[in-house]
C-alpha cells in the first residue's frame, strides 16, 4: 500500500524581503556579535520603533535597544551566549540559546557577587524589511536572581 504524499509550497509574501539563506546569515552575524559583547552591532538590528520584551529590561524600544544590551553585557563581562537552534518560519525566527557568566559590577541596582550563572533563552524575533520589528526574550529571570546571588529562595 502506497500513501499519497503532499508537497506543500509556501508562497507568503514575506515582509523581511529575506530569503531563508540570509535570515542564517543573519542570525549569524547576531550569534558573532554575542561572541564579542557588541551591542551596538546587534542594536543595528532594530529599527527605532521596534518593539523588545525582556524580563530584566521591560517593554522598550529598538532605539534604546543598545542600553539595554549593554548593560547586561557589562555586569557580566564574561558572558557567553552560544546558539543550541534556530527555528525559522517565514518572517518568524526563534532563537534558542544557552547562557553563562559571573556577576562582575552592578546590575540592575544589585553589587557585584562573583557570583556564576547558566540558564537558557528562547528570544523570539519577528522580522521586516531587514529588521527585527518585534523580540520577545524568554527567560527565568528570577533563577538567574537566585543564582547570583541577589535573590533569596528556599528549596521546593
């Protein structure tokens, strides 16, 4: 017995005016610059009224996109951030990331503790015109709190 197999071809006009090989090359560059703690290379990548959620900065826009990445980049100046997948759908890239570092000079109001931290990402960006119009970061910002330190918890 056979099955009929249907071949399904997606014709959306995409709004990134990307073509799958360079939403990759995209992504890659964005993956190098998180290599080199560059945030204003990644902020290039916002459009000024972008629209970006983060659980440690808030709602904000791509015009202050630059701060917001900085700062965390300078609390931990040895964090890294490597790239575990890349989903791709039309105009819909998510980012899926592990993260590390110490807690080496403020953040966010809280002192230094020397103090490491491991969690994983998933940002999800959604793009147009050669931009990410849209980013939604996904993270427990509280565990990453708790594992520096600044935050107390009991055990469940």
């Amino acid at each position: 017995m056979t099955r009929e197999q249907t071949t399904v071809v997606d014709t959306r006009q995409l709004q990134s005016g990307m073509t799958r090989n360079e939403i990759l090359a995209f992504f890659k560059h964005r993956e190098e610059a998180y290599e080199d703690l560059d945030a204003k290379t990644l902020a290039e990548d916002y459009t000024d009224a972008s629209l970006i959620e983060s659980p440690s900065a808030g709602v904000h826009r791509g015009r202050d996109a630059e701060k917001a990445i900085r700062q965390m980049f300078d609390a931990f100046l040895d964090m890294t951030m490597s790239v575990d997948n890349l989903v791709i759908d039309g105009d819909i890239v998510v980012t899926i990331m592990s993260v590390e570092g110490t807690h080496m000079r403020e953040f966010l109001g809280f002192e230094p503790t020397g103090k490491r931290f491991q969690m994983s990402t998933a940002f999800v960006h959604r793009l147009k015109d050669r931009k990410i119009i849209h980013e939604r970061r996904i993270y427990d910002f509280t565990g990453l709190l708790v594992q520096i330190g600044v935050l107390k918890a009991k055990p469940a």
